[in-house]
C-alpha cells in the first residue's frame, strides 16, 4: 500500500524531474520540427519544474531526513508538502499556456509562502543535537539564502508593472534570484550533507578551520553575485567586489578540497565503492562550476557569457544537471531513500556529459564563426533523450520494488 513518507516524498521528487527532463526534449525539438506551442512559456514550465519540482523537493527531504533521523513526517510537515506540490503541479500546468500571467504567479506566490513555511519549520523543530553541528550552520545559512533569493520573485512584479520587462532592474532580479538559488542555497544546502557525512565518517573538521572556511564561503557567495551586473557596465567598485567574491570562494573551496584529499581513504573507506565514484565525480563537476564562476570574473569572459546564451546554457545545465543532481543521487543512494541502479546512473552521466559537449560546442562555433553540422539539433535531441530515460529507469526500479 503506498504510504507518504519520505521515500515517496524522493520519488515524487523524481517524477517532476521526469517531466521537466521530458519538457527540455520538447524545447530542444522546436529546432527540429514545428511544434504547437510557445516556446518561452515552455522554458518557464521547463525551469520551474527543475529547480522547484526536483532539486527543491529532493534537498528539502534529504535535510529532514539528516535533521530528524526519520523517514516518517508529521501531519504539519505534510500540510507544508501537500501545499508545495498543488503549487507545483498549478505552475506545470499553468506556465506552458500562458507564461507569467495571473494563474501562474497565483501558484508561484503559493509556492514561494510554502518555502518559508518549510524553513520555519525546521529551524523552530530541529533537535538540539544538531544545532550546533557544523552541518546544520550550512544547512540553516542554506535555507536563509532560499528565503533571501525570493526577493528576486517578489520584485518582479513591481518592476513589470512600472519599469517594464526592457529595464535592466528586470534581468537584475532574475539573475538575483537564481545566483541565490545556484549558487548560495544548492550548494550551501549540498556541503551540508558533506559536512554531515564528515561527521558521519568521524573526520574531524578543525572548528578554527570550518570558522574561517564558513566566512569565506559565506563572503564569496554575497560578493560574487555582482558577477551577475557586469553586463551593466556598472562602476569599478562593483567590478572589485565581485572579483574580491571569486577570490574569497576560491580560498574557501581550496581549504576545503585540500581537507577531502587529506581524508580521501578515510572517505573511500567508509562509503561503498559506487557512492565514492559519484562523489568523486560531483567535486570534479564542482571544480569545473567554481573555474568557469571565475572566468566571470574578467570583463572580457562576462560580456562573452552574457552575449552566447549557450555559454550561459552549458554553464546552468552543469550545475543543475551535473554538479547539483548527481550530488543528489549520491546522497539519496547513500541514505537508501532511493535505489540507484549503476547502469541508470551511467546512462544519465551519458546523456549529461555528451549533451554538455555539443552544447558548449555550439557556444565556440558561433563564438569563432567556425563550420557548424546540419543534423546537431537532432543529435542533441537524442543525446539529450537519455537523461529521462535514466531518471525514468530509476523511477521504475522503485516504485517495483516499493510494490
């Protein structure tokens, strides 16, 4: 008999990644053939379904799970998850017919008030014993920074109504949003359940040392967000704090990656074979974002970024769909909330890897004006085509053994 608790909660989590793989197929066939639909309404279905549906449902249920030792939830956590998936399941249904408009921002807003009514939840319920763990100083900052981006949203609406979608205050609340969402409450979110796992592992994080790496990151995640206005031409002071950002990030992931090789046998030691093989290939992924983060850094690569949308592309798809989902995959494997068959993963890294070449392919062929292959459209359709066939294997593969 199928029971809500937090293995269904990961598998509802799924199947909104299902369909928001399922509808990136769909926009990447508007190249391919006439498709009856709008194609920047489908994007908005595309994006919300991803980062709310997905990633959201999934890192929320892996920090109760961490927080509350349980795969059972309470009555008001149920209230709060009920209430996110009518939001959720309003703006897949609501966005690709009419874009931003009345119904959607109407279960957008749901959404966003469900949020905070999650993050409430935990910090006022969290048992004492956590509270001051090093984990839970990165999942609470998380979770401050998710409340914090949705001044981006918020903002929105005010900014349409009297500057319109062609002011520059339009952009800038967009890319407030998702620079929170990416790059301050994943990833603060995700390095919680690492640190979580260090403790798990018994590897002693120095406290002098976490206190310094927390500042930096923290410090790094607020001052690389100017990064975002570079394509203002803003002063120079914004140019220097946003420098100033990369450089304080990098400090902080150096002391950080120098901590997990000096443990690496340790950490091998104490994971199964397949759950070290993702993390590894999840801090690979992570190197990679914080390289091509500060490449942004330089004039010349942000006005590059911003004027090659598949720069800008490759860049989101290898934090979300490398770096933030494997990094799921892994946790949720690790903590048997899902069963991650190997050859799925391996299908999914496929499709994941060889769609991140084509797309950056076509990001240097238009840069360069090199010769560009009539079939690429098609190729990356079928390429792209094996990710929602790996998340649907996953899918499959728990829902019979759940039976």
């Amino acid at each position: 008999m199928f029971r809500l608790d937090l293995k269904a909660h990961t598998k509802i989590a799924f199947v909104y990644f299902f369909l928001a793989a399922g509808l990136g197929i769909l926009l990447r066939l508007f190249y391919v053939t006439p498709i009856a639909a709008n194609y920047k309404y489908i994007i908005h279905a595309h994006s919300h379904t991803a980062l709310l549906g997905w990633v959201y449902l999934a890192l929320t249920g892996i920090i109760y799970r961490l927080l509350f030792q349980t795969t059972k939830l309470p009555k008001k956590y149920l209230y709060i998850f009920l209430a996110t998936n009518i939001s959720l399941l309003g703006m897949l249904f609501s966005f690709p017919f009419q874009g931003y408009a009345v119904v959607s921002i109407i279960f957008s807003t749901l959404f966003l008030l469900c949020s905070y009514f999650y993050t409430g939840f935990i910090l006022r319920n969290t048992p004492g014993e956590h509270r001051h763990t090093q984990y839970f100083k990165l999942i609470k900052a998380a979770l401050w920074y998710m409340v914090f981006s949705s001044i981006g949203p918020w903002a929105l609406g005010a900014i349409m109504s009297t500057l319109g979608k062609t002011s520059i205050w339009y952009k800038l609340s967009i890319y407030f949003y998702l620079h929170f969402q990416y790059n301050a409450w994943f990833l603060l979110g995700i390095l919680g359940v690492v640190f979580y796992l260090f403790q798990k592992l018994k590897l002693t994080y120095q406290p002098r040392d976490f206190k310094q790496f927390f500042s930096l990151l923290n410090s790094g995640v607020i001052l690389s967000f100017f990064l975002s206005t570079y394509w203002t031409n803003p002063p120079i002071v914004f140019y220097l704090l946003g420098g100033l950002g990369v450089i304080l990030l990098l400090l902080a992931f150096y002391q950080l990656f120098a901590f997990i090789l000096r443990n690496k046998y340790q950490l091998k030691a104490g994971l199964s074979s397949f759950n070290y093989q993702i993390l590894k290939i999840t801090g690979i992924l992570l190197v990679g974002k914080i390289f091509m983060q500060s490449l942004t850094a330089m004039p010349f690569f942000a006005d590059l970024a911003f004027e090659n949308l598949d720069f800008v592309i490759g860049y989101l798809h290898w934090i979300f769909l490398g770096f933030v989902s494997l990094a799921l995959f892994g946790f949720l494997n690790w903590l048997k909330l899902i069963r991650l068959p190997k050859k799925a993963f391996y299908l999914y890294l496929s499709g994941f890897v060889i769609s991140e070449i084509l797309i950056f392919y076509k990001g240097f062929v238009l840069w360069l004006g090199l010769p560009f292959f009539s079939s690429y459209f098609l190729i990356l359709v079928l390429v792209s085509a094996l990710i929602p066939i790996a998340v649907g294997w996953i899918i499959g593969l728990n829902f019979r053994k759940n039976k």
